[in-house]
C-alpha cells in the first residue's frame, strides 16, 4: 500500500500523515467527533472488508482522498470484523476537549494521538473475543549459544483479557508443538525464526532486547527487585517475557492490564502432540475450523466462559505426572458421590460471570460498569458456592478444598461494591447513575442541586402557564437551547411583545422562549450535572482500583473456573457410561468398550455406535488393524488416540474401564491430508509425517497410524509400510496400531512377536456388505473395494467389470505363487525379519474358473443377459439352479 507523499496536506491530513506514519502497517482509525474516518488505502481497505460506502473528503495533492468512517458507538463490533481478517487497527482519539467556537486560542486541528493499537493478540473486549477461548499473544526468543545441543527457544504467552502470564524454555524441536497447544492469536518471533503453519500469525517488526535488560524490565512492570523473585527464568525465557510485555505497553500507548506474575514452566510434564496429531484428532477445532463435532464440544458440561476455556486449555495439554492426573480425577469422581453438591455448585455457576476478563478491561482503564457488576456479583456467587461445597458428606479432595479455601476471599469489597453500585447500572460511565445513593455525600449533594432545579423547572411549567394565560405552555429541554418555554406558533404572536420572555426560535409550528429564570436554573443543572458526573468518575476510579488491589478476584476467577470444569466431568461420568481410567507408571494399555465420543454423538438416533476394546499390553503391543475402508478403522484409531488426551488430561474416558501406562509423545496421523496448497505432494506429506515419527516415538509413545504408503505405487507402498511396521515393532518399541489395507503385511505376525493382526469384522448378506464396525483378531481376506464402490453409488456395469478384473487379477496373482516379489521366502530372510513360507495365504484368494475374467464364459453369459430388477422370486431361483449346474459342468 503506497501513500502519496504529505507534502502540502491541509493541517488535519499533516496529522493524519504524522500518526500514520507511526504504525504503517495498521489502519488508522482517525477520530473526527462522532466517527472514525480512514483514508486513503485505508479506506479502500477499510470499505471493501467491511463492506460500507468508500467516498471523498477534500483533495490532496489535486486528487480526492478516498475516505470512509465508522460511528464510534458502533466501532467495536468493526474492529472484530478487521481484526478477524487479518488487519491491524491504530485508534487515534481527540487528546483535547472539542474547543469552543470564537473563544480565541489555539488554532488548527485538535491534538491527536494513537491510544491504543488493536491487534490479533491484545484484545479485551466481548465483541472482539470468542468467550470460551483464550486469546494468547506469544512471544518466541532463541536460547543463545551455538551447536544442536544448545538449540532452543524461549516462549512466553499472555492473555491479556484475563491476566495470564506463562513461559517455558524448552528444546529446539518442541516449538511447533508448544504453538500447536497454545493456538497462538498473535507470535512475536524475529524474521528468521520458522514457525510452521502458523507463519501468518506472526506480528510485523518485533524487537528483541538483550537478556539482562530483558530481566530488568521484566521485573520492572512487576515492581520487583529481580525476576528470582517470581522463580528461576531462563535467559531466553526473560527475553521472550520482555517481548511480549513491551509490545502490549506499545499497544496500549503506555497503559499495562493487570497480569498474574510470569509463571514458569518446567520442560516435561506435558504429553507430546505435534500439529498434526492435532489436526488429525479435532480437538479443540475441526479441521475446517469450526467448534461443532469436537473433543471439547462432546466432553464439554462446563457452565462458564472461563470454565469452557479452562477445559480447553486442559485437552490441548494432557499431562504426564500421574499424582496430577490422579488429583483431577479424585475432584470430579468426589463430585460424582457427592450429587447435592454438583447440583447445587451447577446451578450457581450458572449466573458466574467472567470476572478475569472483566478485571482485564477494568486494568485497562476500558472498564465499564457491568464489569465493576461483574466483580460484585460473582464475589457473591462465589460465597455461595463455598457454602454448597462444605454440605458434602465427606471430605472434599484436595483440588476442590484447594478451591474452597479462595471463594471466601474478598468479602470486604464484596460489601463496598455492593454499597457503592447502583442496583439498575447504566451502559456507560458517562450515562451517570453508576454510583447508588447513600455512598457519597458530595456526589449526593450534587445530585439533589440538579433534582432540585429539576423540580423547580416542572413547577414553573404551571406558573408560566397561568402567568401568561396560556394552558397549552410547555418546558422542554431542548439540545443546543437548554430549557426553554415552548408555545404553539399561533399563540406566540403576543408573548414576543413580553421584555421578560425572550424570543431564542421561531418555527412554522411553535415558538421557543427563555426567561431569566431559566437560564438561571438551567446553568445550575448543568454545572451541577457536571459536578455529579466529575465526582462519579473520581468514585468509579477509586473502585476499580480497590479492586485491582484486592488479591482475592484473580483467585476466586480461577477456583471458580476449575470448580466448572470438575463438575463438567462429573456431570459426564455420572451418567456411567464414562469411567476413571487408571492412570499408571508402567507400560500398560488396555481400553475395555471404548467409543468415539464425536462419531458417537453424531451418529442417527436409529444405529448404535459398536464400542470396542483395544489392547496393547507389552506382550501384543503392536496391532496390525486391516479392514474395508468405511469399516470403522480411522473411528478406531482416533478413539484410541482420544482415549489417552482425555485420560491425561485428568477427565472421564467413554469406556467401560481403561488402563494406561502413562504416554509420553502421542502421534496421530489418521485421515489423508493432502497439503497441495504448500506445494507438497500427499506422498511426500505422508513420508514427512512418518519420519516425525520414527525419529521422535519411543517405548512410553503411542502411535495411530493409517495407510502408511497409499500415496504410492503398491510395490514402494507395500515396502515402506513393511519397514515402517518392523521398525515401530523392534526399534521403537512403541504403543501402536498400523491400519493398513497391505493384507498381506499380517503374516509378519510371524517373525514379529509382538504384533496382533486384527481386523474389522465383516459380513456379506444378501450379496451387500454389511460392515459391523467390530475390531477382532484376524486379518482381512478380501478388501470389499468393489462392495464399497457399489454402496458409493458406482454405476453398476463399472463395478461389474471392477469384480472381474480383480477376480482375473487375482488368478494371475494365484498362478505366479510369489504374488509380490517383497514377500519372496529369501527376501524375507534377507530382511532378518525371519524365514517364512510366502505365499501360503494367497491360496485362500486362489480362484478356480476356466477363463481369464475367472468364470465360465457360459455362465458370464447368462449373468450378462440376465437383469435382477426383472426377475421373480422364482424366475430367480431358477436361475440359480441353472448357473449351479452350469458351474459343475464347467469344472
Ligand atoms: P474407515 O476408516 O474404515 O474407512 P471410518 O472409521 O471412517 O471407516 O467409519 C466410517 C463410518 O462408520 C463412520 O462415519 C461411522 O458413521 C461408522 N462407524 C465407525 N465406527 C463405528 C462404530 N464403532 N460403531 C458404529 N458406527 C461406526
């Protein structure tokens, strides 16, 4: 985006250019009274994403000013529209009162200046934001040093709606990851630094400062001595923190929002999921973006906004330390026995409000009453739910009394709120009324100066009335005159003659007079509106401000939010078809009637989801899953996957009962992604994915793999897929399942102790294929790809030529004995996989027919001729005999 050069700009537009040129890369929302106007191309920007009218203002230069505007009341919900496609915002505002007209003084336009820049990352209002999702701006600094074994990066996110303050210092390979969980809205990294696919949220121009500054500043904005204070810090963890903290103070022109001091986190204790485990698992978002059919959206009983993004950020990072696991289990499952007490804790969750993020806008002086409500209210709430808690027959565990113990805090400005806030609370600060009556005697005797000139005023409407014989007299309170006496026209004719009356309009239809009196009064309602509304400020101020001071919102905001977040999984597993799983140390795995809780939901009330038990103890730990497409594999897989997210994340699993050996790194690579658009073929995204893999899994690692090898011909296909398999099996010594449509890979039973074929279980009936979706021991015979074609809608000739040339393809595989060549009895040896007789299990597909399409030509004849839609039952019938005999003679 060019923009002309400011030389010979009007004042107004010198201004304009000065403050542009400040934030280039943002749209410069330009205050001009009652509108934000943007110009240039900012405007046309501006005017085709929002789709309002593009116009001119003046000219520059010769040449028209593109402009467009938006009215300030209406601005926000504009800006989430700009930010949410990906712009910038820069609001300039009035700095000094509009002046007025002929009173001398300073000339040329009012002062300006940019007072807050709205970015992806550092927003606070509720139009701007997605209630039940944290908004992070993350900051990414690399760990000084040289060489692979110093390689790493420090990283600090904020939230700065709700005061969240975190950084971790971890090891080089783990950045995408920690970006995967943490679902950036804004990164600020240096130019250089690979972020994956989230390069298009990185912010324009980052500064990164030197590492002892880094401390100093840090420790600054927290008024503290040293950054030790708040815990041990990395160097690059205290650039990162300085990063992010420089760039709100940027962005807020100066203010800081209330944040919790940086906490930071230990490398470990996470479970391991990279982006694409993610992305194949739905967690949090579908792939196409939406929140509908997700993990979180089926487990999800949470009540609050902050409860849904404390459960949200609960599934993103599973844990691996198995007392903590176990600490929220024991919450929920208390909460299971103890049923008052989740009723009753539900329903008062139920009217919590956000508190976090109203403290958010209330430290940054962007506060409006309903925040200041929302700090009393859930105060209240909150002792409420104390009481509710202490009705448990037993003892509640530790995170729930951890909890308790908070709800209590604050009840002194619990009581100052509730006497200081009126019970009917206006929009806005300046509507007046915020403050109730009774709190403040100054504010009071304001007040009452205004009431009464008021009262004086609607008494006067009678005298005047009388005064001047007139009954249809009314005061009104008009705009630009203040009080007036307002006459119908037709009457007006002879009170103009009046000295006491003074004409100040004159309409067709009424006449508009003011007296001595009245401008009198008048003034004094102003002045002392005025007075009211200036002493309501300095109160509303004074509040916010005990209440930022006060320590006890912040934690009564979090207690509160994890108390929803233990009854949503109470809630889930009261109904007992979700189980505590047992979450141990050792290498155990085994889920007994598992389910798919999103495919499960989603199913017709009419079918029944089949749940199934998966077992991968050390002595099997290594299914080879085979099946027909549409059978149930991938909904097995990502059950599994699932299953092992939801365990350590503390929560309810679908199951009947589950145990799990603690998974360090969980892959997931299930459903083709194709990756066209980064000009990466779906072959080369799938070997990519499996070397992720096979250099990061290990023996405390679960991995679910799908159709390693499709992407190429059958023979590479088949010969990666194999390597793939032996190496998971005897390198990695990993958890896994490999689905596959290489039937053939099942024999390596065999040679590999470890490895359990399984497959879907399949039935032919009535000629259709019906798929039970039950996963048993075995290996699939046949792939039912012709039957799928048919179900698919496959035009019936196709598919019947389709089964003959499989049954002609077979034979020749039949006839060959070595089917493919990877599985010659001296290849296999060659591979150390062990000696095996190949080929035996190809005589099960062996078909035995005179001709090369596999059937006798006079029985493929009479198929031909024949049409199923015309037969009878016992023309039908007939034909059976008939082809049986044919058959035989053939044979
Ligand atoms: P595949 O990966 O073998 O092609 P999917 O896992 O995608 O098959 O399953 C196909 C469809 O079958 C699913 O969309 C779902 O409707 C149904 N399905 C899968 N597993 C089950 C199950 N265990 N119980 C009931 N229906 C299932």
């Amino acid at each position: 985006m060019t923009l002309p050069s400011p030389d010979g700009a009007t004042p107004a537009m010198a201004q304009w250019f000065s403050l542009k040129a400040e934030h280039p890369e943002a749209l410069l929302f330009f205050r001009m009274g009652d509108f934000y106007e943007l110009f240039f191309s900012d405007a046309e920007a501006a005017a085709g994403a929002l789709d309002i009218a593009l116009t001119a203002r003046g000219t520059h230069g010769d040449m028209p000013i593109p402009m467009c505007g938006v009215p300030v009341g209406a601005a926000p919900s504009y800006l989430a529209r700009l930010i949410r496609r990906g712009f910038r915002v820069a609001v300039a505002e009035q700095t000094e009162p509009p002046r007025k007209p002929g009173k001398g003084g300073p000339k040329g336009p009012l002062a300006r200046a940019v007072v807050r820049l709205v970015t992806p990352g550092t927003l606070t209002e509720d139009e701007l934001l997605e209630a039940g999702r944290q908004n992070l701006l993350v900051a990414v600094a690399p760990r000084a040093g040289r060489g692979a074994a110093s390689h790493g990066w420090g990283v600090a996110w904020i939230d700065i709606s709700t005061g969240t303050f975190e950084t971790a210092s971890i090891g080089g390979e783990r950045l995408v990851d920690l970006l995967g969980r943490l679902d950036p809205a804004e990164i600020l990294a240096a130019g250089e630094i690979e972020l994956g696919d989230f390069a298009s949220r990185r912010a324009p121009a980052t500064v990164t400062p030197q590492a002892a500054t880094a401390r100093k500043r840090v420790a600054e904005t927290f008024q503290a001595a040293s950054l030790d204070a708040f815990g041990t810090f990395s160097d690059e963890e205290a650039v990162a923190a300085a990063m992010a903290l420089d760039y709100i103070r940027r962005s807020q022109a100066g203010r800081m929002p209330r944040l919790s001091r940086p906490h930071p986190h230990e490398d470990g204790g996470i479970l391991g999921l990279d982006p694409a485990t993610r992305a194949s698992l739905d967690l949090l978002r579908t792939r196409e973006g939406g929140s509908e059919h997700t993990l979180l959206a089926s487990v999800g009983r949470t009540v609050t906004a902050p409860g849904s993004r404390l459960l949200a950020e609960w599934i993103a990072a599973p844990l691996t330390r198995g007392a903590a696991i176990a600490a929220r289990q024991d919450g929920w499952c208390w909460l299971v026995q103890e049923g008052g007490v989740r009723a009753a804790l539900r329903q008062a969750l139920r009217g919590a409000p956000d508190i976090a993020r109203a403290l958010g806008r209330l430290s940054l002086g962007r506060g409006l009453p309903r925040d200041a409500a929302s700090v009393r209210d859930g105060l209240a709430i909150a002792r409420r739910i104390a009481r509710a808690l202490a009705d448990g027959r037993t003892a509640p565990p530790a995170l729930v009394a951890d909890a308790a113990s908070h709800l209590g805090e604050a009840t002194a400005l619990e009581a100052r709120l509730n006497q200081a806030l009126a019970e009917d609370l206006p929009a806005r600060l300046e509507d007046g009324g915020v403050i109730a009556p009774g709190f403040d005697g100054e504010l009071d005797a304001e007040r009452a100066l205004r009431d009464d000139s008021r009262r004086i005023i609607a008494g006067l409407q009678n005298d005047y009335a009388q005064k001047f014989g007139l009954a249809s007299l009314k005061i009104r309170h008009h705009a630009q005159l203040g009080y007036v006496i307002e006459i119908p026209a037709a009457a007006a004719g002879r009170l103009r003659e009046r000295s006491d009356l003074i004409l100040r309009q004159g309409t067709a239809s009424a006449a508009r007079f003011s007296t001595d009196e009245l401008v009198g009064l008048d003034r004094r309602i102003a002045e002392a509106a005025e007075r009211a509304a200036a002493r309501e400020r300095l109160i509303f101020a004074a509040l916010v401000r005990e209440i930022l001071d006060d320590p006890g919102p912040p934690a009564i905001a979090g207690a509160l939010a994890r108390l929803d977040v233990l009854q949503s999984c109470a809630d889930l597993a009261a109904g007992g078809l979700w189980c505590r799983p047992e979450v141990t140390d050792d290498d155990a795995f085994t889920l007994t009637a598992c389910r798919h809780p999103v495919v499960e939901a989603a199913l017709p009330r009419s079918e029944r989801f089949t749940p199934n038990d998966c077992v991968l103890e050390p002595a099997q730990r290594v299914m080879l899953l085979t099946g027909p497409n549409m059978a149930g594999k991938s909904t097995f897989l990502r059950q599994t996957a699932l299953a092992v997210i939801l365990a350590q994340a503390g929560l309810p699993v679908p199951a009947k009962a589950a145990r799990i050996g603690v998974v360090d790194r969980l892959f997931s690579r299930v459903g083709a992604s194709d990756d066209l658009a980064r000009g990466r073929s779906t072959f080369m995204v799938e070997m990519t994915e499996t070397a992720a893999i096979l250099n990061q899994a290990g023996p405390r690692s679960l991995v679910v793999v799908d159709e390693i090898g499709r992407g190429t011909a059958t023979l590479d296909g088949l010969a990666i897929a194999w390597s793939v398999l032996e190496a998971m099996h005897s390198t990695l010594r990993c958890r896994s399942i490999f689905a596959t449509h290489f039937h053939e890979l099942a024999e390596l039973a065999e040679s590999l102790p470890r490895l359990s074929p399984h497959t879907m279980s399949v039935r032919e009936w009535k000629g259709q294929v019906v798929f039970q979706h039950e996963v048993v021991p075995g290996s699939a015979r046949r792939s039912w790809g012709v039957h799928v074609a048919r179900l698919a809608g496959v035009p019936e000739p196709v598919v019947r030529r389709a089964a003959r040339l499989l049954a002609g393809l077979e034979k020749d595989r039949a006839v060959g004995a070595r089917p493919l060549p990877l599985f010659s009895a001296g290849e296999a040896r060659a591979n150390d996989v062990g000696a095996k007789e190949a080929g035996a299990k190809d005589v099960e597909t062996t078909q035995s027919g005179p001709d090369d399409a596999g059937l006798p030509d006079a029985v493929r004849d009479m198929l031909d001729r024949m049409n199923p839609d015309e037969l009878t039952p016992r023309t039908a019938l007939d034909m059976v005999y008939a082809l049986k005999k044919l058959m035989l003679e053939e044979s």
